[in-house]
C-alpha cells in the first residue's frame, strides 16, 4: 500500500451547489490552481496546491458541486466517479472535505450519509458559519461530529477564517493514516433516499437549534424580484444596463486593442522583407488573433455582470423568471445564461451551456447560440445600415438606422426560439427534463472572488483563442493569400488566391440572392470573424485603410450595391455560420463533428433562403 | 409503486389534499405523500426517476412547505419553500407531491 506521508495527499472537495465550496477552494488554494478539462469530458477540472505548515504539500481538487452522488449531468458523473476513484486518468482522492452551507445542512447531511458510505476519510467543513451564527443559529459541533462520524471545522471561507484548522484536520487524518473503509455506496432508490432524509432529520433535531433571527432578507428581495411583473421588468432593465455597460465600458479597450494589433502588424510589416512569412505574420497571426481578442474587453464585463448576479443568486432567479418564455421553445430555463453571454461572443456562450444537465438541452442551446447577435456582427451591420438605410426619423421619435439595428436583433433572438422549437420537434419528440433548482439565499459577492473568476474566465477564453481559433485563423489566411497575384496583376491580391477563386466559383449560386463576385470573396475571409468580411469588402474594393476612413466604403458601396443587395447582405449575417471560431467550439464542446457540420447546413440553409426572400421583395418593391 | 393503503389513506383525506402543482401562492401547509405516477413520458426522464430528484431536493413525506411565487405566464414556474430551502419547481413536475394544507 502506498504510503501517505511519503507523498502529495490529495484532497477532494465535494458538496452542494451555493455551498461556498468554490470560495472555500480559492481560500485554500490562492493563487496556486490550475483550470483544465477532464480527460475526455468537457468538465471543468480545477486543482490547487497547499503547502501546509509543517512543510507538506497537499494536492485539492475542487469538483463539480451536485445533490447527491446518483450523478445526473456530466459534471455529476464526474463528482461520483472522482469520488469512488473511478474516474479514468485521475488518482483517486485520498481524504474527501465535504463542504456545507451552514445554514442550510438538511440537503447537505443526506450527501453526507451517502459519501460516508464510500468509506473514505473526510471533514465536514460548515462553510459560511458567520452567517449562522449572525442568525442565531445553534449547532452542536460535538454531537453533530459524533453523529455523522468525522471530524468538523467552521469556516468562513469569503474572510479566510477557519481555514488553517481545515488543513490541520485534513493533515491530521493524514498523518494519522486513517484508511478508507469498504466502499458501500449503492445507487440508493427511493425507499432508501426517505431513509436516508429520516436519518438526516434525526440527526439535524439533535443538534441544531433553529435559527432566532431566520434570513428575511432573501424573502422581502424575492417578494420584489420574482414578482411576475415587477419581477420581469427588473430582469429586463438589468439586460438593457448589462448592454449598455457591454459596450460603452468595453469601447476604449476594445479600440485600443484593435490599434495595438493593426500597429503591431504594421510594425512587423515595416521591419520584416515582405514575403509569405511576413504575410503568415501579419495577415495571419496578428490579424487573426487581434480579430478575436478585440472581443476580449466586451466579454470580461459581460462576465462581470454575470459573475455577480450569480454570485448574489440572482441567476437562478433569472431562469425562474425565464423558465416560461423560453420553455414554450423548448430551451431550459438554464439556456438563459449561455443565451445571453452570446450576445458579446457565442465561444463564451457556448462553453457556458456547460451549466445545463440534460444533454439534450445542452445540444438545443448550443445549436440556437450563435444566431444571437454577437458583438461581431456590428461593424458589418453599422457599415451596410451606414451605406443603405436613410438616416430619417420614424414617427418622430425613433431613427430608421437604429429601428433596422434593432429588427436586426430581434430576428436573431426570434429565429433562435423558432429553431428550437423545430429541434424539440423534430429530434427529440421527448419532453423536457424536470426543472428542479435551488433559489439560494442572497449573499452579498465577494469582490476578491469576483476578480478571480473573472480572471479565470479571462483566461479561458485567451487559452480557446489560442487552441482552437488560432488553427481556423491559419487556414483562412492560406485560402485567402495562395496561390499570390501574378507579376504584373492589376487586380487585388485575394482575387487569385484560392479564397478568390472559391468566391468565384460560388458567384452563380448567390446570384439570386444579389452577390456579386466581390462579395462572395469578402464571405470567405469573414469565415475567420464576421467582421473581417468589412475589412476585406474593402481590400476587394481597393478602398484601402477602411478604418482610416469608415465612410469611403459605404459610399463605394452605395456605387456598387443596390438596395436591395445590402438588406439581403444584411439578411444573411443575421444568420450565416460566418465564424471557424463557433464551428472548432462547438465541436470541442460536443465531442463529434456531427454537430457543427448540422450547425453550418442549418445556419447556411437559413441564410440562403432569408437573403434570397429579401432580395426578391425589395425587387419587386424596386429597389433592385 | 404505490400501495393500495396508501392511496386509500389519500382518498380519505378531505379536500384539503392537494397536488402541490394546483396549489396558489401563499398556501401552507406539509407534505403528505410524493408518488410515481402522473404522466409517465412526459418529464424526459421516467416517473421514479422524477420522485428519486424531487426526493433528492427535500420534497419528502413530512416537509413543511410553503408556496412562495409563481411565473407571469400561466402562473408558471412555481417557487416553493420547503423547510429552510427555496426551491423552483414546474408544476408538471409537482403533480404527484401531495400536500395537506394547514386549516385556515
């Protein structure tokens, strides 16, 4: 048998869901963790080291919280197997802390019976004890530890307290060499599940006094919050001061990070031969990945908000108000937060659909995501809405550019429910899953938490930006920049490259739409980011530094385009699959190729047929 | 499964037995029985595997609940208060949680 005190222990960190468990990890950890995926599985694998006084390290491991080890969604399954040590690829945990919302033992005392059949050695830590005891509420840590068998420490893991003790208890059981017992684990039934509450029950009267001054707080806001009118209009102005905040607060970063990668290009273009290497430079790389990260500002303060309304518990009241509305397209009310962080970029949206259980529905929203209207879209709808749509007032009040920005959007989030809707209908005729969640209590965020996830999200998506886009953005480089213009070509350069030619050969079919060749070029770069496609329009044209000077391709535009060409252009963004970013995300996150190539003969499909419809009428309307 | 007791003791409960998924905003009252039954296939997982969650989730014989709010549209989700906890629940998955409410 191998022996503990020779080597890294390992701690696992196991409880329910808005137990503080991720806070607790962070207070144990600081800054000493490391985010991956488990092998094979897109869950979130967080591990972090201690180095406990004495001089040991400790190895912990924070996962997935769940209800109960009959593991339901793909992030259960990982908990389960993670603590029954069957998890392939990882080494089973050799001490389990179970963490628990003091305040709330009753769920957490049945997870209890349950790990304690597995037979491993654990601490209880009673997380957010503070709270408890500002509540009044009385816990007989002597009876209770008796009671369950192993060993308690209250924490406060927001404040750091009790945090020392914890790793003392964890060494202790350590150095003492406590053995794991048989495992007795079974899926229990539901006979066994009543037992197991009736034990808990026993056991919670025994020791715990009820709280002298319960949490009214959380009541009285809800009273507010959940009102089914009041309720939904907050919900609605939060949106409308999260879009705000998304891009007024983001614009200066933004713009600043899009000049740092065109001055950057231009630097290495300066100080480079000009040659393949200096183009794979900068038209691949820095253009690539500066086309990507210039989202990075907008979704750190999506992010923000949505870390903090989570960390409040607002979110789970959001999908409380949401469930309805989205579930009459079949989306979960979970799908809300995934929808929602798509309206920056679909690559965090779609990471995030992590947090649904049912695959089914996870399938659903990742699918519908990208017809949200991401931050991408913008410069091109500015540009052809610039180019084409009179700047007159509608009645009075409203402004026909911002009327069309607005159908825009709202044709994205209509299209997505309807393409719900048929999914539900025809894949899966089953009915949803059960809608079962947890409404937290209010807890004012932790700004230090905050920052950190924050900083993880950051981080995570540079990593993806790294791994997944960078490769597209290679690949669309090279179709857009081989073979190179012949000596002597008058014709810009992307003409002769195989993206050209592409766009050439597809020219005929997007005919009935109203393309002509120079746009159907443009689309093929705009596979690497939709707004590449602009930037491109004005190589075609020759234009030149389309960002020196915005307004001289929307006037070659109007020279070049009818009407009726540029609503159906318009048409088409709201729903062409125009990102090898989505696609290589979708694929990571589905495991197969399946489901991005339905999404891009769907997205495409969808596209094809708004365009044509719009370019025929505006025809028939005369502006053809 | 059910036994046949037991549905003789609900049916001889008077009329203040409800299924929680008919129960309003501001009815209080104890949990009395959750069954498998209601709608089989119509939860996208099995009726013993919906009783298993809402078992899981503290909805067992003796909870004191409490229904706290319910949705704008067709007075849909519901959230409930079940001993210390809040919990968001559709009322097509409430159907087989029987509630004694308390005399008025």
């Amino acid at each position: 048998m191998n022996d503990l005190s020779m080597r890294t222990a390992r701690i696992a960190l196991v409880g329910n869901p808005n137990s503080g468990k991720t806070a607790l990890f962070n207070a144990l950890t600081g800054s000493r963790q490391k985010v991956a995926n488990y092998a094979g599985v897109t869950v979130e694998r967080k591990e972090g080291q201690i180095a406990t006084p004495s001089g040991r390290t400790l190895s912990v491991i924070d996962l997935p919280g769940t209800y109960s080890l009959r593991a339901r969604s793909p992030d259960e399954v990982v908990t389960r197997d993670a603590v029954l040590g069957k998890l392939s690829g990882e080494q089973p945990p050799d001490i389990l802390v179970c963490v628990a919302d003091a305040t709330n033992l009753r769920l957490v005392l049945r997870l209890i019976l349950e790990l304690k059949a597995v037979g491993r050695p654990m601490v209880l830590a009673l997380n957010m004890y503070d709270i408890a005891q500002r509540q009044g509420l009385r816990i007989d840590l002597q009876g209770l530890a008796r009671d369950i068998g192993c060993p308690i420490v209250t924490t406060v893991a927001t404040r750091k307290r009790g945090i020392d003790d914890l790793v003392s208890q964890a060494e202790d059981l350590i150095t003492n060499g406590a053995l794991s017992a048989e495992n007795t684990w079974r899926e229990p039934d539901a006979g066994q599940i009543r037992d197991a509450h009736r034990r808990a029950q026993q056991i919670l009267k025994a020791n715990v006094r009820a709280p002298e001054r319960p949490d009214t707080f959380t009541g009285k806001v809800d009273g507010i919050l959940l009102h089914p009118v009041a309720g939904l209009l907050i919900l609605l102005t939060l949106l409308f001061v999260m879009f705000q905040a998304v891009f007024t607060w983001s614009k200066a970063a933004g713009d600043a990070l899009g000049d740092g990668f065109t001055a950057l290009g231009a630097f290495v273009a300066a100080h480079m031969p000009g040659g393949i290497l200096t183009s794979f430079l900068t038209d691949g790389v820095i253009s690539g990945v500066g086309s990507v990260l210039v989202f990075l500002p907008q979704i750190l303060v999506l992010f923000f908000f949505i870390i903090l309304l989570e960390d409040f518990g607002y979110m789970a009241r959001a999908a409380f108000l949401m469930d309805r509305i989205m579930g009459g397209a079949g989306l979960h009310g979970r799908a809300f937060i995934p929808l929602l962080s798509s309206f920056a970029c679909a690559i965090p949206g779609i990471m995030s659909t992590r947090v649904i259980d049912n695959k089914r529905d996870r399938l659903t929203t990742i699918m519908v995501a990208p017809l949200m209207t991401c931050s991408a879209r913008i410069p091109v709808y500015t540009l052809i809405i610039s180019a084409f749509i009179p700047n007159r007032s509608v009645a009075g009040v409203l402004s026909l550019p911002g009327l069309v920005m607005f159908g825009l959007y709202a044709s994205g989030i209509l299209s997505a429910l309807g393409v719900s809707f048929i999914m539900r209908r025809l894949l899966w005729r089953g009915a949803v899953e059960p809608f079962l969640m947890e409404l937290p209590a209010y807890k004012l965020p932790d700004p230090l938490n905050v920052v950190r996830s924050l900083y993880l999200r950051g981080k995570i998506f540079i990593t993806r930006a790294g791994t997944i886009i960078f490769p597209m953005m290679i690949l669309v480089w090279f179709l857009s920049s081989f073979p190179g213009a012949p000596a002597g070509a008058s014709d810009p350069a992307i003409n002769y490259s195989l993206a050209g030619r592409i766009g050439h050969l597809l020219q005929p079919v997007f005919a009935p739409i109203g393309f002509n060749w120079q746009m159907t070029v443009a689309l093929i770069p705009g596979f690497a980011a939709r707004e590449v496609a602009v930037a491109t329009l004005g190589t075609v044209y020759a234009i030149g530094n389309t960002d020196a000077a915005p307004g001289a391709l929307a006037t070659t535009l109007q020279h070049h385009w009818s009407i009726a060409t540029g609503l159906a252009f318009l048409a088409w963004y709201v729903f062409a699959p125009q990102c090898a970013s989505t696609i290589g995300v979708v694929k990571r996150e589905t495991n197969s190729w399946l489901w991005p190539a339905i999404m891009l003969v769907y997205m495409t499909t969808l596209a094809y047929f708004a365009a044509l419809i719009v370019y025929q009428v505006a025809r028939v309307f005369g502006l053809g | 499964m059910v036994s046949q007791a037991a549905n003789r003791k609900v049916a001889l409960v008077d009329q203040r037995t409800v299924r929680l998924s008919a129960a309003k905003p501001g009815d209080v009252g104890v949990i009395v029985e959750v069954r498998a039954e209601s709608h089989p296939g119509d939860h996208g997982v099995g009726v013993d595997e919906l009783q298993r969650r809402l078992l899981e989730f503290g909805f067992v014989e003796g909870a004191r609940i409490e229904v706290l709010h319910e949705g704008a549209i067709w007075r849909d989700p519901i959230a409930v208060r079940l001993d210390d906890m809040r919990i968001g629940l559709r009322r097509r998955d409430a159907e087989d949680v029987w509630i004694l409410l308390d005399a008025k």
